[in-house]
C-alpha cells in the first residue's frame, strides 16, 4: 500500500535529463609504433655466475657464452599439412559407395 501512495506523489510531467555520457579516449602515443619492447628489465641474478643484470641482452649473451639455450621465444616453422593421395581417397569413396549398395550398411539407421 505505501508504495502505490508513493507512486501517486511522483511527477511524471518533468524530464528528467540523462547524466552526460564521458567517453574515453583509448590510450595512445605519439610514437608511430604502438608499443615498444624495450632491452630494459628489473635486476635479475645470473643462474651461471651470479651476477645481477638489469639488460636483457647482456643476460642473454652471458648465457649464450656458457652454452645454454633460452627457450619461450623461439619462432615456430609453418606446418604444412600433409597431403594425402587424390586415389586414395577416391579409392576410399568407392568402397564405401559399394558397401552401401550391397546392403552393408545402412545410410539411415533406426528406419
């Protein structure tokens, strides 16, 4: 009951205006390039001497010079799928044409 007496005191005759909408402009830099990958790190401690370095290449490059392998990066070679013998397959087509013709197998099951 209260809030059918409520709704009789509100006055639908005014507009009520919408809040402004704030649209966001995206980040973006004035650089041409939209990001950068820079050579620049935290200090990491060299799994081989110990030693602390805050340069990704110089990293890399001391664990090139003890023979080991950095893995994640890598680039992986396109596979290409294999191509399988147009007479096979068509070989294949063939023979399951001529079971179904023989009463082999049945093209729609349960009827």
């Amino acid at each position: 009951m209260s809030y059918a007496a409520n709704f009789a005191l509100i006055d639908f005759s005014k507009e009520i205006p919408a809040p402004p909408r704030q649209r966001l402009e995206p980040k973006r830099s004035s650089l041409p390039a939209p990001m950068l990958i820079t050579d620049i790190m935290e200090p990491v401690q060299s799994q081989e001497t110990g030693i602390y370095y805050d340069s990704k290449s110089a990293l890399r490059r001391e664990y090139r010079s003890y023979g080991n392998i950095e893995i994640g990066n890598d680039r992986r070679d396109k596979r290409k799928p294999a191509r399988t013998d147009r007479r096979q397959i068509k070989k294949a087509v063939e023979k399951a044409a001529a079971r179904v013709e023989r009463g082999e197998r049945n093209l729609f099951p349960g009827k």
